[in-house]
C-alpha cells in the first residue's frame, strides 16, 4: 500500500485549521465556499488516518 499525500489545498487548510481558523475564515481565506472546504478535510483526515495506520502497522512490524 502506497503512502498518500496530501495535495497543496488539503495542506493549506489542514494548516488553518490547525490553527484555529472556522471552516467560514477558511472559507474566505482560500476563496472556496464552506462545503468545498469540508471537503478537503473530509479527504484530508482520510488521508491522515491512513497514514497513521501504515506508520502503526510498520512500527508492529505488520507493514511488510
């Protein structure tokens, strides 16, 4: 299984939301509206999860 990467949006908004922003301020920041902001978190955090569950599986020695 390969690792996946986050795009440069996804990025840009995992990053405002981590710090602090609302999904409005991001929203106005990057000149998306709210739910296309929903959307690359939705498929942000999916990626993030899975990247959690690959780094987890490696470090149990399952990722072979």
């Amino acid at each position: 299984m390969s690792v996946p990467e986050l795009t440069f949006t996804e990025k840009r908004i995992v990053l405002l939301a981590a710090s602090g922003k609302s999904t409005q301020e991001i929203a106005r920041l990057v000149k998306f509206d709210e739910p296309t902001v929903e959307w690359h978190l939705s498929r942000a955090n999916r990626k993030l999860d899975q990247m959690c569950a690959l780094r987890q599986s490696a470090k149990d020695g399952r990722g072979r």
